[in-house]
C-alpha cells in the first residue's frame, strides 16, 4: 500500500503539473491524451520493455508508471521482496518528489 501511495502522489503531481501549463479545462483533456497514452505505451503493461528499441527503454525510465508496474510484477508474480524491488521503489520516489516540487512551484508562481 505504501508502494501505491508513492504512485499515486507521482500521478496527481503529473496533474498538477499539466493543470499548471493550461489555461481552460479543453487544454488539460487534450494535453492529458496526449501525455497519458505515451506513458501507457512505454510503461511495459502492454508491449515489453525489452522488445522496444533502446532510445525509448531509456525514455521509459522517465516513466513512474513503467517503475509502479514493475514493482507489482515483482512482488506479484515472483514474490519479491523489498531486497529486489528497491531501485523500482527509490527511482519512484525519487520522481514523485520532483515533480510535486515543479508542480507546486510552478502553482505557487502563478497565484503571483
């Protein structure tokens, strides 16, 4: 649960942060299509990470959700452990971080 949680503050940031650049609710439909499907294609969850060409297996590491389904796979269908899943976990965390900081930055300079 507490693997989840980091996720979701990772996606509500992402939110955030695509709220921040538009300016009507039609730009945040259109950039949000335009954002989530990439971040779906290149999460793992419906092509594999290794059959995609190198350029875009680096791209994916950018991509919180490609990290969250890893975790789930590991702990899911392997039975891993905190020993195996903490790259995933950190690099997750790390991103979630970062990007509630943009995203509440970027919020804070607009009330200006």
């Amino acid at each position: 649960m507490g693997i989840s949680s980091i996720y979701i503050v990772a996606a509500i940031s992402i939110g955030i942060l695509i709220s921040t650049f538009a300016a009507t609710q039609q730009q945040v439909v259109l950039i949000s299509i335009f954002t989530a499907l990439p971040l779906m294609m290149l999460s793992g969850a419906f092509a594999p990470i290794e059959s995609m060409p190198p350029i875009w297996q680096t791209l994916s590491l950018i991509n919180p959700l490609r990290h969250y389904i890893t975790i789930v796979r590991d702990i899911l269908l392997k039975g891993a452990g905190f020993d195996v899943i903490w790259p995933d976990v950190l690099a997750l965390g790390v991103f979630a971080v970062v990007a509630i900081w943009v995203s509440a930055t970027r919020y804070r300079s607009q009330l200006r």
